[in-house]
C-alpha cells in the first residue's frame, strides 16, 4: 500500500475497511505528517515578514527538520502496515514449522520499530511547535499548538503500538530496554508539550 499516493478519502476509505491495516499506527505517522506540515505553514508564514525578519534563519530550519520529517512520517505510515502483516504472516506459519516462534518474535520486533520511531518523530515536532509558537508569525500560533495537539496524539499511538506488541515479546531483557528507552522519549515529548501548553495561556487561549 502506498499510503502517500492516496488522497484523504480513499484512505479514510480504506480504514473503515473490515480490514486490521490501515489501522493506528499508520493513522498516527500521518497524523503526524500533518503535524509537520502545520509547522512549516507557520514558519513559511513568517519567512520574509519584516516584522519577523531576524528570526529567517530559524524559520529556515524548521522547514528543513519538518520537510524530513514529514518524508519519514509517510514512509512510516507504509512500514507499519508492512510490519504488522508480517507479524500476521508469522502467526500464519504451519505448527510444524520449527522456527515458527522465533519467526514470530522477529517480526513483533520489527513491528516495535515503525512505532517506536513514530514516536521520536512526534517529540521532534512537538519541539518545533515551540519554535514556531514563541517566535513565529502569531497570526498562526494557533495552527503551531495545533501541530502539538496532533504530534502528541501521534506521540500516543506510537506508544500504544509499541506496548501491545511488547506484551507478546518474550525475551524480557529485550522489553527493558525498549522500554527505557520509550520512556526516555515520552519523557521529552511531555516537556515540550508542557511547555506549549503554558504558551497557549499566555496567548490567551482556554484549556478545555
């Protein structure tokens, strides 16, 4: 499936399918590929304004880090359909295939990694979303929080994708580790999303 090649009705098309893909990691590395994009709008709102004029060089570097990312968010979105049928194809393997189980847990493993990624990618959004709301055209600051809201959704499903995958690992050094890690990430993505969110008051805006 080439996600990237879809418009946005024959992918809503294909997820209300009685179908397990797309399902929510995918819809997630969208969501944040949309996030991105929301903070390359701003910034490319605030490139060559007089008034924002010395903060050109920053806006120049969200555009390149949000162009990146937004690749990889895409790219994503396919990896994980491919990963969870692969983990689908692994399950499907006769009983007396002896490597079945081993089988299986490389490909849960792999399927641990398009997620895992996503969420990387939605902290680094979240990041620029800072960016943009403390030094962008503030006729868009709502669309920079609004690039936020959706990295941090994108940041949850990446997190839940990782977890229910985990539970059927069994090599438990291996789920330390992945989960240290996620941690480590959540962690860093709270901080920014925190930070935001003390922006969006100072701008006026009500928390639901």
């Amino acid at each position: 499936m080439d996600v990237k090649s879809m418009s946005v009705e024959e992918l809503c098309d294909k997820i209300r399918e009685k179908t397990p893909t797309p399902g929510g990691g995918a819809v997630g590395a969208v969501t944040a590929a949309m996030g991105a994009s929301l903070n390359c709008m701003v910034a490319n709102l605030t490139i060559g304004k007089k008034k924002y004029e010395e903060f050109d060089g920053l806006m120049q570097e969200v555009l390149e880090q949000m162009d990146m990312i937004t690749q990889k968010a895409l790219k994503l979105a396919d990896a994980d359909i491919e990963a969870f049928n692969r983990v689908m194809d692994a399950y499907k393997l006769p009983k007396e295939d002896l490597q079945k189980q081993e089988k299986i847990q490389e490909a849960l493993k792999k399927a641990i990694e398009t997620p895992f990624e996503l969420v990387a990618c939605a902290r680094d959004i979240m990041k620029f979303s800072e960016v943009v709301a403390k030094w962008g055209n503030k006729n868009a600051v709502s669309d920079a929080f609004s690039a936020a809201e959706l990295a941090r959704a994108a940041c949850k499903i990446g997190e839940y994708n990782v977890v229910i995958n985990l539970k059927s690992i069994t090599d438990d050094e291996y789920k330390t580790k992945i989960l240290d890690c996620l941690h480590e990430v959540m962690d860093e993505a709270k901080l920014y999303y925190e930070r935001i969110q003390e922006l969006v008051k100072e701008n006026g805006f009500t928390k639901i």
